[in-house]
C-alpha cells in the first residue's frame, strides 16, 4: 500500500454535511425562509448542480455563491435582493462548523505514527477550509495544505495536482493515494491523475459514473482497516 496520501476534507474527513445543515437552519430562520424538507432539497439540488458545473469548468466559484440562494428565491417567488446577504451570513455558518467526521483524529494519528505522509486536497474557499481545519485540530497532522481558491484550478483538474506535485518534489505518482468522498472530483481528479484512489462512501451512494475506484470504504474505521491491516 502507497504511504502518500492526498486527503480530500469536506465530508471526508470533516463533516461538513451537519455544518451545511446548520447553516441553512440559521438563513432560513433570520430570512423568513420556509424550511421544509423540499426547499432544503430544492437547494441542495442547485447547490449540487453549479459545483458539477465547476468541476467541468463551466463557471467560476463566485457564481456559485452569487446565484446559489438567488435562484432559490426566485424559485419561492421571492426578491432576490437579500441572496447576497444571505450568502455572506451562510458563509460566516461555515467558517465556523468544526465537526469532524467520527473517528478523523484517531486515524491521522496512526496514519503519522505509521510514517505516512500527509496531504490536505480540497475544493473550496481558502478561508473557510483553514478555519475549519485549525478550530477542529486537524491541521496539525497535513504536511501541506492545498485548497483550490488558492492554486485556481478545482478537482478533477490536473493543474489542481499539478500544483501539489511542484510544491512537494518528493511525493510520487505510484506512490500516492487520492482519498475522498467525491467521485467527481476526487476519484476523477486521481483517476485521470494516474493515482490510485480510494472513495470514503460514508452514505453508502451508488456509483452512477463510469470511474472504477482502487478501493471503496463506508467509515473511516475500514478506511483505517485499509490502510493499516495490522490494526484491524
């Protein structure tokens, strides 16, 4: 097993699902939003549908946060005129979602003690991702950080790997394991990479795309399984 790891963040190793809940509770009570399970879903469905949209490359990561909650409220026939606002307040929610996914600390703390090397891979925005990272003690554990604001390119992107290849010369491409829970954006970003790759399907999602991971997991104790047979 390769001993490099390239670890995807948002639902992987941090729970950014219960932070995204939380934060759409917060919006949409001081917005007067009605909060139902269809409207969480209908924006959930737009949210889903412009990042695939970045992840093709077809827009830029200030459309989505300018026209994710305009769209909603369009759509509940409502002004468009506070979106803005919203999307500022949603993302100060985000900043500040510290969850980690069950069992995150323990296994980074074998995977160092074991001698792995450690690399954080992430979409997202620079900010949030490093607040995150910091106020939930994960930090300490990544060699390198690398987040797609940042370097400007997204997952699947190869410049998004490229980038972390130039800033760290001593990993190797057959010796380095892309780890997430995206299929789009972290398995294909590895796969077209010629890395090995390993889904964390913790909500035990059908694979509807054409990718074939190395290895598929359901927890972070199987990943850990994985990654350290001696441990399990």
């Amino acid at each position: 097993m390769e001993h490099q790891l390239i670890f995807d963040l948002d639902n992987t190793l941090l729970d950014f699902s219960a932070t995204e809940a939380r934060g759409l509770t917060q919006v949409f009570k001081d917005y007067n939003i009605p909060d139902t399970p269809a409207v969480r879903q209908r924006y959930e469905e737009i949210n889903s549908a412009l990042w695939a949209q970045l992840e093709r490359g077809e827009i830029s990561r200030s459309d989505i946060m300018t026209s994710r909650f305009a769209t909603l409220l369009q759509e509940l026939h409502r002004s468009t005129e506070p979106a803005q606002a919203i999307e500022h307040e949603y993302r100060e929610c985000l900043n500040h979602g510290y969850e980690r996914v069950h069992g995150a600390k323990t296994l980074l703390t074998q995977l160092q003690a074991a001698g792995y090397t450690i690399i954080a891979g992430t979409n997202g925005n620079s900010a949030t991702q490093r607040a995150r990272l910091k106020q939930s003690h994960l930090a300490p554990f990544f060699k390198g950080t690398y987040i797609s604001e940042e370097i400007g390119y997204d997952k699947p992107a190869p410049q998004f790997f490229d980038a972390i290849f130039a800033a760290e010369p001593e990993l190797d491409k057959h010796d380095t394991i892309m780890i997430g829970d995206g299929i789009n954006s972290d398995i294909r970003g590895g796969v077209n990479y010629g890395l090995e790759t390993i889904w964390v399907n913790l909500h035990n999602q059908a694979n509807q795309s054409e990718l074939h991971p190395s290895f598929e997991v359901q927890s972070l104790q199987e990943l850990g399984q994985l990654l350290l047979p001696q441990s399990a």
